[in-house]
C-alpha cells in the first residue's frame, strides 16, 4: 500500500471487496493513515492491471497508472491538501499536480489549514471532465474537517451525483457527526481504527524511532502522530522527564513545544495522574512513573482548566503566559498529593462527581 503503512492493508481489502459508493468517508483517530489509505484506494480504482469495473484488489504497483499516481502526474487523480499538511504527508514539495488548497494566502509563512472554495471548485470541474486513461477519476481530499461552510456547500452537488465515472474519497481525523450532516449523509462511512500497538511500533522502528513503545503510548497509540511529534521536539527522555519537570515547575524545558501539544501532553499527564491515584493503569506513561497521592479533586480541577484551554488552543494566546499558567496549575497538582500522608487511602472515582 502507499505509504508502506501495514495496518491499513486489511482495511484496504475490505473496503475493494465490500460494494462502494461512489463517495467515501475515512474517519478514525490522527494519526492513523486516512491519506495513505485514500490514495492506496485510488491507485486500486485506477490501476491497469485490474479488471475495469470495480477492482477488489489493492493496485499492482507496477503498471502506468500505478507510476504514475506514486510519480504524482497521474492526470485522473486529484489530491486536494492544504499547505500545511503536505510535508507531513510527504506530499507536498514541488507536487504540481497537488492543488494548492489555499489559493488566496497573503502570508506564505503562515501555510493554511483551510479547504478554500476555490479549491472546491476546482474538484467539480475536474470530476465534470472525462478520464484521461480511461478508468476512473478519483478525488481525494483531505482533511476534510478544513472545509468551510462555503467550500463544503460548493462540493455537495458533486458528492451526491459525481458526474460519469468520478468518485470522491474524503478523509479526516475527527469523529463524522463533527462534519456538516449534508457532507456525512451523501458519504459511505469507512472507520478506521488504532493499529495494533505491537505492528505500529515496529514501524515506528522501520522510521528510525528510538524508543518507539514510551513514544507510541505518549501519543495514545498513533504511530504518525509520533513521527510529527518527534519533528516538534518530542524525544522519549523528555517525554518520562515530564512529570518530573511539571512537578518542579520547570517551564523551560518545555516552552519549544507549540500550545497544542503542550496542552496535549499535561492533559495526558493529569489523566494517568488521576489514574494512578485510583489504583488503575497509566495510559499514556510509563507503568511506575507517576506516584499515588495526589489529591483527585485538585487533579479534576486542573484537567477542567487544561479542557478549557484546549478548546481554545489554536487561539493567539500569549503563549509563555499560557504555560506557565497551566505548569504552575500541574504542580501544585501534583505536589499536593506529596504532602499526603502515605497511609491516606485514595479517593475512588466513583466519589467524585465533576
Ligand atoms: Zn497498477
């Protein structure tokens, strides 16, 4: 498969098997591979190695459509992405097939997320022309969570009726009832999964991760999330450092990170906190890291103060402010479960109403 992700390979089989609309939706956790399995599912519906009709298997790889979608110039695929996905899908760079989504940016440094309506435009007159080899033409885009209201209402006429032999594979990383119902209801759903943990680290380790198990559980089991996470900073020393770090207050070392994940990481930090002080299994650290003691209703009062500001995390905050706030708030957190005597027994979940 494109990609070389292994864990979308039963996913891949079961959707060219299974009779497909004409329109897919591939939903699933970040991080997962809905852009890889999109585009291994368009080489299959264009490959020229398979049957005309609907292929049930994944493209051959070796034929002209299949080069030439994996060469980028394949002249009945368009891949619609955003600026600011493209080199963390390694599809960006030079591609100039790939339909820059953000036709109208005043600022090249600041690459858009956002699906504008000029870009949706131009999948309609695509899909509206005929094959250029004959078999299909394929849309993908992604993600489709950046569609706007006006970009999303100028692509519903074409996923309800896609002209001739056009079909539209839409991706996104958020749950379906998130999107507009106008777009999910004229869309087969297809969900995807996390892939099993021990298959993603041994990818992870194929990508050169170090340390790929702490990682894969630092990013709730997303093996791509790691890999972009890595790109901000993100190293396995640091990562069984953090409680440490928050605990004493220790900003610095954690400033490079961008709010987001930052954010990310002390609500991971804060949950398998609380679940330690439970008695149950951490989640996202290491078995042993965190200890019980602190005190469960000043956790809960820290995560409602980081849910509010992940809600808002994309807002232009003062940043540094931000974080010492939130830092300053984990450890008091934590440290007050440090002056609890040891033989205070922890408070059950179930005691605590939010
Ligand atoms: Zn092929």
């Amino acid at each position: 498969v494109i990609g070389g992700l292994p864990w979308i390979e039963p996913l891949l089989a079961r959707c060219l098997q299974a009779q497909q609309s004409h329109a897919l939706l591939l939903h699933g956790p970040q991080g997962v591979g809905q852009f890889e399995l999109a585009l291994s599912l368009a080489e299959a519906w264009l490959c020229e190695d398979a049957p005309v009709g609907s292929p049930s298997t994944p493209g051959c790889g070796v034929c002209t459509s299949c080069h030439l979608i994996r060469a980028r110039s394949h002249p009945d695929l368009l891949v619609l992405l955003p600026e600011f996905f493209q080199d963390s899908l390694g599809w960006g760079s030079g591609a100039a097939e790939v339909l820059d989504a953000a036709t109208d940016k005043p600022n090249k440094a600041k690459k858009s997320k956002e699906i504008k309506v000029e870009a949706v435009r131009a999948v309609v007159a695509f899909s509206q022309t005929t094959s250029a080899r004959g078999r299909a033409k394929v849309v993908v885009l992604h993600p489709v969570e950046q569609l706007n209201h006006i970009s999303a209402n100028a692509l519903l006429k074409t996923l309800e009726e896609p002209p001739g032999v056009a079909r539209l594979l839409l991706s996104c990383s958020c749950a379906p009832d998130h999107l507009l119902p106008t777009i999910r209801s004229r869309c087969q759903a297809v969900s995807m999964a996390l892939p099993p943990t021990e298959m993603a680290a041994v990818w992870l380790q194929q990508q050169g991760v170090e340390d790929a198990q702490i990682l894969l559980a630092a990013s709730g089991g997303q093996p791509q999330e790691v890999l972009a996470w890595i790109e901000q900073g993100l190293t396995a020393a640091l990562w069984v450092q953090l409680p440490q770090l928050v605990q004493q207050g220790d900003v610095q070392a954690l400033a490079a990170w961008p709010l987001p994940r930052l954010i990310d990481a002390l609500q991971k930090l804060c949950h398998d906190a609380a679940c330690v002080a439970v008695g149950a299994p951490s989640r996202y650290f290491p078995a042993g890291l965190l200890k019980p003691g602190p005190d469960l209703p000043t956790l809960m009062q820290w995560m409602r103060e980081l849910n509010r500001c992940a809600r808002h995390a994309e807002h232009p905050w003062n940043a540094a402010l931000m974080l010492a706030a939130l830092v300053q708030q984990g450890q008091h957190a934590l440290q007050m479960g440090a002056l609890l005597p040891a033989s205070m027994q922890p408070r059950s979940v179930d005691s605590f109403s939010p």
